[in-house]
C-alpha cells in the first residue's frame, strides 16, 4: 500500500540525508518527497510517499522517531487528507495552437506563468491524478520540460499534525 | 549567495540519499528541496536550494557529477527563472471572520479547499516572497497548520534544461 507520511524535523543539515538513509538501506524508492519550513522557522516538515508493506512501513515509522531531529512522525493516508502537488510544463506553442492551449488551461484552472515566441510556461496544482491529467492532454502540442514538487497533504477539518510544545 | 540547482537523476532508491548525503558532508543545509518524476517515467528532478560560496557550489556540482544515477546538474540562479512553490495553511476561522480570510484568498489568487466548522485549508502558489506574505497576513486569525512544497524553479523562455538522448 502507498503511504504518505508527514515527518517534522529539526531544520538543521544532515537530517534529510538520515530520513532518506533509512528508506534507502530498506530497499525504498521515495516516490515523492517535499521539504519546506513550517510555522515554526527551525522545523521542517518532509511529506513522504512510500509504497510498502503496512508492517514494514510501521518498523520504519518507529526506526525513524528513534533517528536525531526527527520529532515526530505522522501517516496520513488513512486519514481524510488534502493532497496537493504543483507542475510547472514547458510546452511548444505557435499562434495557431496558443488559444487551444489555453482553454486546457482553463478547464484545469492553471495559469499561464511566462510566453515566449514558441512555448508557454503552465503552472497548475491538483492531486496526482490532476496533474497526470494535464500532462496528458498537453502532449500533443510538445512538452519540452516539466518540473514538479512532489505531493504535500494534511488533514481535512480541524485535526493538525503537532509539535509537542517543548519542542517547538 | 543562494543557488538554485535542477538535479535530473535516474529515479532509483538510494539516488537521493546519495545527493543529500553530499551536501550534508560538506555541511550545506538544504534550505527547501523538491523531488518529482519528470516526462520521462524514470528520471527525477531535484530542485535544490542551497546557501553557500560560488566556489564552493561550483566544487560540490563536480561531485554531484560523479555520483552513481545522477544524469545531469544545472545550477539556474543567474538564470531568468520562474520559481513556484505551493502551500497549504490550516487557519482558524470562525462565521464572523470567514469573510475577511476570504477576501485575503482572493487577493493573492489563492483557493479554500476544506471547510470546518472552526477551520479553513487554504491553498496559495508563488515565490518565496509571496508565500511568506499571504502567511503573515493570515496569522492574526490563528494559523493551526502549515507545509510547504518547497521550490521548483524553471528558466524563462525556450531554453530547457536538456536530458542527454542516450540517457532517456
């Protein structure tokens, strides 16, 4: 099964090398992984996808609360959960394709972020299957790169993820 | 000064950690990191953040080459480049300041995806600066949750950052 699990860390170097040291030795392929600081400046929060066993994922889970600046470990997918990545494409676009183009856009409620005399920058958000959905429909006009961050998630309604006081 | 390097690898375990790994030697913090698959299934982008001496950045980007399914590193700072990344802000929301937050959502571009009775999710885009601004003016109502993708970033224009032929 597929897991997705929120880690808070500590935001200091060699952190991200540890969690994703102890994927590695287990033989995981992170599938996803999205780092960036949270409320508090000095805690990091990686959302992680992982597909594997439920047991295995639930020894790794214990391996990595017993890892240094790893303050708390959180799985989400069986909770109710909002899952968002964003996508910047790249693709070909002459006039005679760009009104075309555009109304993808829309139907996605993407944006178009940069125009040049023969591509476009698209940025759009969604769950994965969103997101593999526009990739897909932009195909025929050129994808020249995409770039995407990989899948955040919380919990919908009032639940949050905590720090523990002390730690924050 | 702060660099911003797209890291195309063969999506494999272990690749990642072998990236981190590196720059945690050296004792660089990974400010933000984004990892997603490209339009090719098996190859990764990294988009890494890292503050350090141009120098320096130079001779770890040396090393980061000579690392096992590591494809290609091109470091975008000096580029003309569009960076995004996305955030969901978990907020306390009561009937009578709904309306209010609703206003800011609407300001930055930004959508509400959940609603509870005491809670709103909202999901914002944008570069560092306007992330950072949409969160401090959401704090006085109670920011319950946030995480962030960190960045990805892509040059301007037509110019891409090219995977090898024979690497596809």
């Amino acid at each position: 099964m597929r897991h997705t699990l929120a880690v808070l860390t500590e935001n200091t170097p060699g952190v991200l090398t540890r969690v994703a040291g102890l994927f590695a030795r287990r033989g995981f392929n992170i599938e996803s992984l999205a780092v960036g600081v949270t409320e508090h400046p000095h805690i990091s929060r990686m959302t992680v996808v992982v597909d594997g066993d439920d047991r295995v994922i639930e020894q790794v889970t214990k391996q990595l609360h017993k890892l240094i600046n790893v303050i708390k470990i959180t799985d989400i997918s069986e909770d109710q959960a909002i899952e968002r990545e964003l996508v910047l494409i790249k693709v070909s676009a002459e006039p005679a394709t760009r009104s075309e183009i555009s109304e993808i856009v829309n139907i996605f409620r993407a944006k178009i972020v940069d125009v040049a005399p023969k591509t476009l920058v698209i940025e759009a958000t969604g769950d994965e299957d969103k997101v593999e959905a526009i990739i897909q429909l932009l195909k025929p006009f050129g994808i020249r790169e995409v770039v995407r961050t990989g899948k955040v998630a919380m919990v919908r309604g009032s639940k949050v993820v905590k720090i523990a006081e002390e730690a924050v």
